[in-house]
C-alpha cells in the first residue's frame, strides 16, 4: 500500500512540472499575441495544477492513520478539496465571461 502510494505521489508530482511548463507557454504566447483563448487555456491549465496540487494534499491527508472514533478518517479531505476544486473552476469560468465580454464590446485596435 505505501509503495503504491508513493507511486502516486511521485506521478503527481510530474504532473505539477509537465502542466506548469504548459501553463507558462501558454501565458506568455497568449499575452505576446493578444489571444484571450491562450491565456483562458493558461489559467483552466493552472486550475488543473490546483487540483492536482489538491489531490496530493488530499491523499497525503486521506492515508493518515486514524482513531476510532473517527468513522470516516480523514477521507473528509478528498471530499473537500473536491469541493475546492469546483468552487476555483467557477470563478475561473466567471473570470473568463467576462473578459470575454469586456473584449467583445471594447475591442482594441491592432
């Protein structure tokens, strides 16, 4: 169980790195082009990271060893870093209607 584990957090972990490197190429082209779809793309990347950082945070929290009178353990953890997890995913989604909007009835001249 703990090799497993471990192995988990180790592919997380890459994860982290491989969707950090994406979210900064990402940005920084979206910004050098102007393209709000690459910097939107950016920032639902960086949610993702969010997440994963949130699951690591979550299984790490999940496999303590617990009391008993502790019924569920600490799997309470999964279940609110989920709820985390869709609250960031609303308010990126809120942040990008309206920049949307904004660009759409004030457009900038190239």
């Amino acid at each position: 169980m703990q090799a497993n584990l471990r192995l988990i957090q180790r592919h997380l972990r890459v994860s982290i790195f491989i969707a950090i490197a994406i979210a900064l190429m990402e940005f920084v082209g979206g910004i050098l082009s102007n393209s709000l779809s690459l910097v939107s793309d950016a920032v639902h990347v960086f949610g993702d990271i969010v997440a994963i950082f949130l699951s690591l945070f979550a299984v790490s929290i999940a496999t303590r060893h617990h009391i008993g009178s502790m019924t569920y353990g600490y799997h309470r953890a999964e279940v609110l870093a989920s709820m985390a997890n869709g609250i960031l995913l609303c308010a990126i989604s809120a942040w990008i209607v309206v920049d949307a909007y904004q660009k759409l009835y004030n457009p900038k001249p190239h």
